[in-house]
C-alpha cells in the first residue's frame, strides 16, 4: 500500500490539544489551557437561531454567505473602523480559521513562504504546512508590546515570500499593535511587495487603547481582515468567522469555499446577523470581566514574584518559567501532573516562547484564581534557589 502523505503526516500538533488529551483523562483539573470564553452564547443569539431552524432556513446558503449577514458586516465594519467595503468583498466561513485557510490558499503557491510571528498561534504553521507552504518565523519583542522586529523581518525576505501573518490583538501575546506600528508593517509589505492577513479574532477585547483595523489604512489593496463570532460573542460551537478582502482576492477566495465546504452552517450564519445586529452589552460586560480577571491574577502573580507578560487585549497571559529546575518541555505535563492545573505550553507558539506558559482568562473566575495560587505554589517549589525574575 502506498505512504500517506509524506508533509502532512509530519504535521506539528498544538501542544494545546495535546494538554487537553492527558488532561481529559485526569479527574478535577483546572482548565486554563483552551481559549473559549465561559460563558454561553447569549440568548437573542440563540433565539434567532431557533427561530430560523423553525422557519425552515436549514438549507445552502451561497458560497460567500447570505447576502443580508454580508451587508449587515459591511455597516458593522464602517461604524467600527470607517471601513468602506462592498458586500461583495465580504467572505462568510466556518470559523475564522477557515477564513485564514482560504487566504492562504488565494495567495500562496506550494513551495512560497509566509511570515508568521514567533509567538504565534500554532495553527498558523500548520495551516502553511499542510498546503505545502513555507512558514518563516519573525520575532515580536516582549519589552515593545509584542509589536514585529522589523530589522529581522527585513532579514527574513526572499524572493519565495508571498505573504505575513500578523494578529491583533495577539495570541497568545495579548499583545495590541497600535497604528504607527501598523502603518510600519503596511509600508514594509509595500516594499517587499507582500500581501498581509491580518488575524483579528479578538477585536472587541482590548482593554486600555482601540483596536486598529489595518484594512482601513490600506491604500494598495494589500491588506485581508480575518474576524469571527466565537471570541467576542461566546459563539465557538457556531463556527462562523468571516474575510473582508480586496475586490480582487474576493472572488477567488469565494470560489475556493467550494471544493472545501460549500458554505457556512445556514443556522450559524442567522445567529450571527442577530449577533452582529444586535444589542452589544455581552461584548461590553466580557470585556470588563477578562480586564477585571487580568488585573486581579497580575496582582497575585507579583505578589509571588513571578514574571508575567500583562496583556493589552484578547484574553491570555503569558508567564515566565525560565527559572524553575524543570526541563522546559516538560513544565506544562509536570504542573498538571503535581497540581492538576492545565496550561498551554508555551513552546506551541514558537521557539522565543518556550521558557513560558499560556493561561487563558476566558476561565471561571473561581477556577482561575485557584489555578493562579497552584501555578504559584508549583513555580515557588521548582524555583532555582538564588535566581529570581
């Protein structure tokens, strides 16, 4: 029988989903490893959804989604961010990751490179890997909010470089990219002559500044915005994202839709009108509740005298583990094994990361703050005599 396919079965997993696995087996683990907010999706969300499985709206929608849901992103996105799109340039996907998987197929040929950050949401790579893609990692600078270094970008360009990947505010980072530095990348790009996704899944959750859309700043059609549902609606289950792109990626990002999956869930995409139309205050009080939860585990955190990264938006926190006797491969199965606390490893995200953990703060508050005095306790016991951060 012949082999499987030789580059996809070499595929990287998410250290997260392997976390999970071991975790799944083990009773009275404290989950801070899965970013999913923990509330339910809110109920005139799931009304609408109802009332439309009711009223028959079960069957395919268009490739690109339903009209008034694409009509209803296009006010959306100008009352936000002044965008001034076409309806038509909207594309409706199952999730925001398949919205990120269809750019990349439109741009990217087998065997071309993207630059993707380092940290990173891992999903990036193996996104780029299983369509025969090269990733290249670039490296965001902690002490500058996580924002690219640009003299390595610059560095990291050849002539195979198609596209960058860049995420605000960032996973697993909490990073924020203002829009000096934004403008940056958007020059940089003008000048190797890239293309930019840009991964906006956390646009509603930013805590001390606004989220800066960089398709409103690009003037060379350059630039294709990624959003979704499930972060800021509670809406994971629903699998629902979608692409604002430039008119001539459009069309070939909506034709790749059908050979992959058709079109978005028909439900789905109803839930998401009414999530889109409708009253805001969900967005508004999650926000405050993750800002509320940043500020209290930072506070313990530095009580204990361990490092973290405070994050700008989105709902993660880095910390560090650089000075535990652990081997830093071994950190994340170690706590969950000592202290039944799940984390995400931080060698996920990339290389410049592996020395930390990710915690997600989309977690009960209860069962967080818990999993913040165990993480302290355990850090406290494998510390390095001697050596603080």
């Amino acid at each position: 029988m012949k082999a499987l396919s030789i580059s996809r079965n070499d595929l990287p997993r998410s250290g997260i989903r392997e976390i999970m696995d071991v975790s799944s087996t083990m009773k009275d683990v404290i989950h801070l490893e899965v970013g999913e907010p923990n509330e339910d999706t809110p109920q005139n969300i799931r009304i609408a959804a109802t009332e439309a499985m009711n009223s028959g709206f079960t069957h395919y929608t268009p490739n690109a989604g339903l009209p008034s849901l694409r009509t209803s992103i296009v006010k959306h996105v100008y009352d936000k961010y002044e965008i001034v799109a076409d309806p038509s340039q909207v594309i409706i996907t199952p999730g925001a990751v398949t919205a990120i998987a269809v750019a990349l197929l439109a741009l990217v040929d087998a065997g071309e490179e993207v630059l993707i950050p380092d940290p990173g949401w891992p999903n990036y790579e193996q996104m780029l890997i299983s369509q025969g893609a090269v990733p290249v990692r670039y490296p965001l600078i902690p002490q500058n909010e996580f924002s690219p270094n640009f003299d390595k970008l610059e560095q990291l360009v050849s002539s195979k470089t198609k596209a960058i990947i860049i995420n605000s505010p960032g996973n697993p980072t909490g990073g924020v990219l203002n829009e000096y530095v934004l403008k940056k990348v958007l020059s940089f790009a003008s000048k190797q002559d890239l293309y930019v996704i840009s991964d906006e899944v956390y646009d509603g959750i930013v805590f001390e500044t606004k989220h800066v859309c960089p398709f409103s700043l690009d003037n060379e059609d350059r630039v294709i915005s990624i959003f979704g549902f499930s972060k800021n609606y509670a809406m994971t289950g629903w699998r629902v994202g979608y692409a604002i792109a430039p008119p001539h990626i459009a069309p070939l990002m909506t034709k790749l839709l059908e050979p992959l999956v058709s079109c978005a869930s028909s439900v789905s995409q109803k839930a998401a009108e009414e999530a889109i139309n409708g009253p805001q205050d969900f967005v508004t009080n999650m926000r405050e509740i993750y800002r509320s939860r940043k500020d209290k585990v930072t506070a313990m955190f530095s009580d204990a005298g361990v490092k973290v990264f405070e994050p700008k938006g989105a709902f993660y926190m880095l910390i560090d583990v650089s000075n535990i006797n652990i081997n830093r491969d071994e950190v994340a199965i170690q706590l969950l094994n000592e202290d039944k606390v799940a984390v995400a490893p931080g060698i996920t995200f990339g290389p410049s990361t592996k020395e930390m953990i990710r915690i997600s703060l989309a977690t009960e508050e209860r069962d967080l703050i818990e999993g913040v005095k165990r993480i302290c306790r355990f850090i406290k016991r494998h510390r390095i005599e001697g050596v603080s951060l």
